[in-house]
C-alpha cells in the first residue's frame, strides 16, 4: 500500500511542480521563438452549434466584425439538430455571402459536424470556435501573424475567465490553471499565437 500511496503522490507532484519546471527549463535550454509577420489569408471561422439560441445571433456579429479584412473572413455554421431558435436566426444570415451555414435536422454529434463544414469552408486557415466565446478583435489578425513562421502548423489563443470589457477574472480559476499562466514560457518554448495574447473569453461550449 505504501508504494501505491508514493506512486500516486509522486504523480500529483509532477503535475501540479514536475511539470512547471521541466516546461522552465525546456524554455532555457532549448528555446524556439517563433518567427511572427504580417500575413492576411483567407481565413474561415468554423462552428457547430445545438440549441444557442441565447448567443448565437452575438457571436455571428462578433466574427463578422473582427479587425480583419471583412472579404477575407468567412463564417461556417453548422447546426447540429437544434430544436430551439437557433435555425430561425441562422436563417436571417442568409443574405449575408460571408455566411454559409449548415441546418441538419437531427443531431450527429460534433466531430461529423466540424468534419461537414470544414467541406464549406473556403478559406487557407480555419479558425475553429465556439458559440458562446467572444473573440477580442485584434485577436485573429495576432493569431494569423505566427503562420509567416513555416514551422507552424496551428496556433491558439488564450482562454481568459471574465469578459472583453472588464478582463479576466481569478474567479473559478483552478490552482493548476494559475500555474500554467504564470509560469508557461510560452513565446521560448515555440508555442504560437502567445507571445502578443489574442484573447477569448468562454461563457461555456458546445461539445
């Protein structure tokens, strides 16, 4: 019993210190910065949604209205059998040509969703979100600037509890996440999109 009791604290103890301090040291002994430039594809932002109703017609005008070029941004939605409003104000979007939207009738489940309208989408780099995050407007033209390095393949944002206009809040912020923030180097470790933070701020998602 004793071993299994050291096992399991010694497992703890690498997530919660372990981990932080490999991830200090990676960052001094082999950094990677990443090489970031001005770059503006054709970007899609791709989402499946069910029953957002509350949030939906908010974060359309959200993407449709970051600061990038409006005829380079085009928004797919899938809507994965949702038996609220959600279909009705997808609807009133259809006039819209930066909009394609998806209706099904019967859910399918995520993954076949983002599968479905990745088939929609036009653009070179896929942005892929959520219904009820509020994306900052600068964020995306940030996240795009690390593709100008060719080693990168994807970049993410920052997840900030709170909101856009009165930032991030400790408030259910667990011990492991106010670790990984302060301590994560992650400009030296060669992790994109984080060196300026684009920042999203979730209420909660669809999966």
């Amino acid at each position: 019993m004793k071993s299994v009791f050291w096992i399991a604290a010694a497992t703890i103890g690498y997530a919660y210190v372990g981990y932080a301090g490999w991830l200090w040291l990676r960052s001094r002994w082999a950094p990677r910065p990443i090489r970031r430039g001005t770059l503006e594809p054709a970007v899609s932002a791709v989402m499946v949604v069910r029953n957002e109703e509350t949030v939906i017609a908010r974060k359309l005008e959200n993407l449709l209205t970051l600061e990038y070029p409006p005829e380079k941004v085009q928004v797919v939605v899938v809507s994965d059998g949702s038996t609220d409003r959600t279909t009705a104000i997808l609807k009133e979007f259809d006039e819209n040509s930066r909009v394609r939207t998806l209706l099904k009738p019967e859910s399918q489940g995520k993954a076949l969703g983002l599968n479905d309208a990745i088939k929609l989408a036009s653009g070179e780099v896929l942005l892929f979100t959520d219904a009820r995050q509020a994306i900052e407007p600068a964020a995306l033209r940030l996240l795009v600037e690390n593709f100008a390095d060719p080693a990168v393949g994807c970049v993410s944002g920052e997840l900030m509890l709170g909101d856009p206009l009165s930032g991030e809040t400790e408030k259910g912020m667990g011990l492991y996440w106010r670790i990984e923030k302060k301590i994560l180097p992650r400009p030296r470790l060669g992790l994109a999109g984080l060196g300026r933070e684009p920042r999203i701020f979730p209420e909660s998602s669809y999966s």
